[in-house]
C-alpha cells in the first residue's frame, strides 16, 4: 500500500498523501516495539532507520486530513478538517500505545 501510494504521489495525485499518512500509522506500531526493547542490533537500527522515514508522513497528516475530507465527498471546512486531524492524532496514539497492552 505505502510503495503505491507512493509512486501515485509522484505521478501527481493529491489523494495519494492520505494513504500513505495511513500506511505510515499502520507500520508504526510494528517498527517502535522492536527499535526500542531488548533484540539484535541489526534489527533496532533497522527499526530505527523506518521510524525515522516515518517522519516525513506523520508531519503531513494536517495535509493528509483535508485531502480525506475531501475524499469523503464532504464539504472542506476548517471544522471538517480540525475533525479528522484529530481523529488521526487518536489513531496514531492508539498505535503508539497497542503494542504495550
């Protein structure tokens, strides 16, 4: 999803930017765990490596929320877009905190 999401992103669709603001918060809570606890170098610096290409993408979720409300074929207000930032902030806080339950 994130490979082509990225690829439609470099052909120009402006839509692209949301799936991957969702693919980025589905990979981060799989990557964060293993960067972090006890296991093989290798694996934490590659762990690492991923969360710091995370980045990029968690910091265009403002972006990423007015492109989904306009995907949701509702108007884009300020409300409509604030709403749905927040509702990925949650998510992403979700995912953070998944992995410790």
């Amino acid at each position: 999803m994130l490979a082509v999401s990225a690829v439609a992103l470099f052909a120009g669709q402006r839509w692209a930017i949301a799936l991957i603001v969702i693919a980025e918060l589905f990979l981060l809570p799989t990557m964060w765990p293993r960067a972090f606890f006890p296991g093989e170098l290798t694996t934490r610096l590659v762990a690492l490596a991923t969360l710091a290409a995370i980045v990029p993408g968690v910091l265009a979720m403002r972006r990423a929320a007015t492109v989904l409300v306009v995907m949701s074929g509702r108007r884009r207000t300020q409300l409509a877009c604030r709403r749905v930032h927040v509702a990925l902030v949650a998510v992403c806080l979700l995912a953070v905190a998944a992995p410790l339950f």
